[in-house]
C-alpha cells in the first residue's frame, strides 16, 4: 500500500496535516496543508517541514523527543511560513504513532481555533435558546388562554361601558403576547420544506418586501455572483431569514432614511474549502446583508442573536434569533462584522 492510500482519510479533515519522518523530511501532506500554504502535495512531500516553521527549533525538538520515545505526543504554538504572505499562527500537536519511524504533525490555525470556539458557543447557545424558548412558551400559551377568557366573560357581565374599556385592555394585551409565543415556537411549528433553492430569488424576493416598506431614502444595491448553483434547502424558510436581518437593517438605518442616504447590499459570494461547525466543505455559499448604518451597539454585540435582545425601542428581539435558528437549520450559521458606518451579517451554507 502506498503512503497518499495509507494516509489518504487525513484530506477529509479541517486541520492542517503532514506525515513527517524524524529527520522532517515530509511523506505526505493533506489538501488542507496544500490550501494553507498555496502548494502542491508534489511540491511539499520530501521537503523538510523545518523549512517552512518560522521557528524551526521548536519543531526539531519535538520530532527528536518523538522519535527517541521520550513522549508519545506534544503541543506548542508556533507559525509556518508561505512565500510572498504573512506566516500563519498555528497550534502544533505532534503525535508518535506505529510505527515509530513516522510522525504526525497537526497544526490548527489559531485564527480558525478561535472561529471555531467561538462556532461551538454559538450552537450551544442556540440549543440552550431553543430548549428554553419552547418550555416558556408552553408554560406561557396555557395560562394566557385562561385570562383571556376570563376578560371575555366578565366583559359580558358588565354594563358600564368605562369598565369594559379594562377588559379590552386585558384582551388586547393578551393577544398581543399571544403572537409574540406564537413567534417564538414558530421555528418549531413547521415542517421543513426542502427543495431546490435559487438564492438570487431568494434575494430579489426580499428585495422587493423592503423595497415596498421603505419606498424613500433607501438604496438597495445588488452584488451577484450568478454562478452560484441551486442548493436543497427550504425555500420560505431562507427568505424569512434574510428578511429579518434586512428588516432589521432598515430599522437601523432609519435616520439615513430620513437623510435621503441609506445604503442595503446584498452580495453573494462562493467561498472554497470553508470550515464552519467543525466540518470542512469544499463549497460554500456566502451571502452578506451590509448596511450603512451607525452599527450594532457595543452593549448586545454578544449577544446579538439571544431572543428578546434588542438594540432599538419597542424591538422583540426575535428576529435575528429567528434567523440563526433557520440558516442553522439548513447547516450553516450567521455572523456579523459591525463597526459604526457599516454592519456585515454574514450568512454561510454549504453547497453540494
């Protein structure tokens, strides 16, 4: 068997991967090793992986405790070097395998690491959100329907007109919360309907919505990469997601709406060879919502996406949480990039 046949399951994953013997010299190196260094596996195997170390000691001294048994594995922060660019910082775990003349060397982009930390904290948050969103919301809807009830019959026992006023108070306010649990389990409600999915259409659908509410003052500007392909996923379910950062966007930009100035881009991108939810795809469909508004304030920024978190008066802060749940749903995750004068929600979704 062949060393690319013995070590070829290493092209599947995220992290950066070369087989090394003692010495350095490289025997083979994974796609992910290829892409960060902008090198062929042709160019890098029988190389020295000390060469391309900005501290090539520290990994000397590694592969000589490796190979001399004095560990069976090691970690250290180190940064690795590409012609015509910045190096790269990186977390270096060696491990000693059999047979004892072959070294794996793993390096995880400290830049990603933290991408990915910060990946893991989001889902979790959002598992924990979900939970919690859907047992308030039932221990809400049963109680709810008893007061508004009771408001309807007593309204009928009494004749004064300035005390139904009161129970009208009563019922209002309690449909009003109606609707509001009626959001918050609507992610949970709904099948999911998965077809093909264009997301230009997508786009334009929402285009025209914000377009309609906000006839005045704002530009919405298109940035399409029309090579994109169709992907499975639900249709309705992704225009509502877009729709409520787009939505939320307006909202922001509400006093460049009055100026006359207001900005909203839609841009898709394909991005390749993606890590996201600790799984590596080949593609990847980047769609970015940017708007020219003062940003998102420093006070929510973490927690942007948390239900009942909102950054303007009278806001449910259902939106953006709504939107996570559903771009999560099709695999993919939201982030955003905010400084004052321009805000970045960024949508990604693998691609077939």
């Amino acid at each position: 068997m062949n060393t690319f046949t013995r070590f070829h399951s290493f092209d599947l994953l995220a992290t950066l991967v070369a087989v090394v013997r003692p010495d350095g010299s490289v025997l083979f190196s994974n796609s992910a090793l290829e892409d960060a260094l902008g090198a062929s596996r042709r160019t890098i195997v029988g190389s020295s992986l000390m060469d391309i170390f900005a501290e090539p000691s520290q990994l000397q001294y590694a592969l000589e405790g490796a190979s001399d048994n004095e560990f069976a594995a090691l970690r250290f922060d180190g940064g690795l070097r590409r012609l015509g660019h910045d190096s790269i910082p990186v977390h270096v775990s060696i491990t000693r395998p059999e047979p004892v003349d072959e070294i794996m060397v793993e390096m995880v982009p400290l830049e990603k690491q933290t991408r990915q930390d910060r990946e893991e904290r989001i889902a979790e948050q959002t598992q924990t959100n979900k939970e919690l969103i859907r047992n308030l919301a039932h221990e809400i809807k049963n109680p709810l329907g008893g007061i508004r009830g009771a408001a309807q019959l007593l309204e009928m026992e009494i004749g004064s007109p300035d005390l139904t006023e009161y129970t009208q108070v009563i019922i209002h306010e309690a449909d009003r919360l109606q609707s509001l649990v009626d959001r918050l389990l609507a992610p949970h409600r709904r099948a999911h309907m998965v077809g093909d999915v264009n997301i230009h259409e997508v786009c334009e659908r929402v285009r025209s919505l914000i377009l309609a509410e906000f006839p005045k003052g704002l530009r919405v500007v298109r940035d399409y990469d029309i090579s994109i392909p169709e992907f499975r996923g639900d249709r309705e379910q992704l225009i509502q997601a877009v729709l409520n950062i787009a939505h939320n966007a307006c909202q922001a930009l509400t006093e460049r709406i009055s100026a006359g100035d207001a900005e909203l881009t839609f841009c898709t991108r394909v991005d390749r060879q993606v890590t996201f939810g600790k799984q590596r795809y080949r593609l990847a469909l980047e769609l970015h919502v940017i708007d020219n508004g003062p940003g998102v304030p420093d006070s929510i920024r973490d927690r942007i996406f948390f239900p009942l978190v909102s950054g303007r008066e009278g806001g449910s802060g259902l939106g953006l949480t709504l939107a996570q749940t559903f771009v999560q749903q099709h695999h993919g995750l939201i982030e955003v990039d905010s400084v004052p004068g321009r805000t970045d929600f960024k949508i990604l979704i693998p691609l077939p």
